[in-house]
C-alpha cells in the first residue's frame, strides 16, 4: 500500500514539473557588481595605506 502511495505521489510531482524554455539562462548578477565590489576594496586600501603612512609619519 505505502509504495502504491509513493507511486502516485512520484508521478504527481512528475506532472508538476515546469517545461524549460529554450533561451532561458542561470540568474546573473548586474554588470555593475564586480565594479562595486572593486571601488569598495579600493577605498578600504586606500583608507587603511592612509591611517599607515599617517602613523608612521607621526613616530
């Protein structure tokens, strides 16, 4: 009885199953990420080399 249940139980989810649209592609991130990302790193060196040279100034 269980494995008849499962039975229809895996051919419903079978059926539920959307059809894949050819052109259909991954999520992508927008094309400005990368370049955020990198200004962000940028700024926090720059902030960082900055307090450095700033401390070995002041010693």
């Amino acid at each position: 009885m269980a494995t008849n249940l499962r039975r229809v139980a895996e051919q419903d989810g079978l059926q539920q199953v959307a059809p894949v649209e050819e052109g259909v592609r991954d999520v992508e991130a927008p094309k400005g990420t990368l370049l955020v990302v990198f200004l962000y790193l940028l700024g926090i060196a720059a902030m960082w080399s900055y307090v450095y040279f700033r401390l070995l100034r002041s010693a």
